[in-house]
C-alpha cells in the first residue's frame, strides 16, 4: 500500500511529539517550507529526504511512502566496526548492502549540492555500468540464454570498461577541471563545491557517514592487498 511522503512526515513528527516549528529547527528548513512538504504542496528534495530520515530514524523507502518497513539502513552508530570482519575481507551480502546503500546515498546528496545535471547523469551511468557488469558475469556463470544481453561475449569486457572510463573521466572533467582537447563540458567552479571532509560529513550525515567510511576504508584495504 502506497502513502503520500507528505503524511509520512505529519505523521513522524506528530510521533516525537514536536510542533512544526520544533521539527523544521531540527531538519534546518524554514517552519513554512517543512508546511508545505507535510501538506505535499511541494516535494521534498534529496537532500531533506536523507535529513528526515537521519533525524526520526527511518529508512527512505519508508519516509517516501514505499515501505511498511520503519527499519532505518543506517549501520548501528554505537558500534565499532574498525576491528570488524568488514575491515578483515569477510562481509556478508547483507552486510554489504547496507554499507553501500547509506554510501549512495551520501554521496548522490554531495553530487546534488554540484547543482550540476551532466554531473548526475554521469555517475548514474559509473555506478550503472558496474552494477551492468557485475549482474552480467552472474547471469554468464548461471548459463542463461545469452540473447539478454545485447553486447557480444566476446566484445562486453572492453565496451563496457571503454563506457567506464569514459564516465570517470568526465566526472574528472566536471569536477576537478581536468579538461581534454575538444571538451565543452562546463565545469564547477571552486567557488561552489561542498565541504566534504570527514568532519563536515559527519555532522551532516550522521547516520550514513559510519558506513561511507568504512566503504573507504575496504577500498583502501582492497587496493593495499594488491600492492602486498
């Protein structure tokens, strides 16, 4: 059963026991505003969503009205995950799923504050692409028909890997001004990018910054065993 998102958040609100004014000083909106999502005279954008949700303790999915589901993803704050067997190469798919969901969805409200379209679209198409490899090495090893996949066996590692790099270096473009001969793309200037260390993050971010981190740190570990 679907619900509006606007009576999700009249509803949590209502749970805490807080005036609109209380809630909007929390959720650092004006009280006006913070009316007019609860009334779903306008939408909220991705930015609030991932603040409301941080702040009543619910996952998205439910916030949006998709979900009975109150369970927030956020890892466990009070835990420490730094000696855990995240950090030791031994994850679960659950586990992983949570981590890089929380990780997404910080870091697609970073690419937001870009304000930036091709910005979006582009890496929509770097994390697309490796979600479109990953899925077609499982259908391979499955020996499904292979008539779903449009791309010849023999041609998909290097089309793919071409349309990988070709985002990465875009994004490169984009953000860090790395631009090649023959580009028009229009960058962002310095005046404008987000504060994104880890102490901006985490005060912004509370509930997903944990599991961002810990994404860095695997990737960080991934890269050192290879070295090793």
């Amino acid at each position: 059963m679907y619900v509006q998102p606007s009576l999700r958040l009249a509803q949590l609100r209502k749970e805490k026991h807080l005036s609109q004014k209380e809630a909007a000083q929390h959720l650092g909106i004006s009280q006006a505003l913070l009316s007019h999502y609860e009334r779903g005279i306008r939408e909220c954008n991705l930015s609030f969503l991932v603040r409301a949700a941080s702040f009543y303790k619910v996952s998205c999915d439910y916030l949006l009205g998709v979900s009975m589901d109150k369970s927030n993803v956020a890892v466990d704050l009070d835990q420490d995950y730094s000696d855990s067997n995240i950090l030791k190469g031994s994850i679960s798919a659950a586990m992983a799923r949570r981590l890089l969901t929380n990780s997404l969805m910080l870091l697609f409200d970073v690419v937001e504050k870009y304000n930036h379209k091709e910005l979006s679209q582009h890496c929509m198409d770097l994390f697309a692409l490796q979600i479109y490899k990953l899925y077609y090495y499982m259908y391979q090893a499955a020996d499904y028909p292979q008539g779903y996949f449009t791309l010849p066996k023999e041609q998909f590692p290097y089309l793919t890997d071409i349309s990988l790099i070709t985002a990465e270096m875009t994004i490169k473009n984009i953000v860090c001004n790395e631009k090649w001969i023959g580009s028009d793309l229009q960058t962002v200037s310095s005046d404008v990018l987000p504060t994104i260390d880890h102490d901006a993050l985490e005060k912004a971010y509370p509930a997903l910054a944990p599991s961002f981190f810990n994404v860095l740190r695997n990737a960080q570990l991934a890269i050192d065993r290879k070295k090793g």
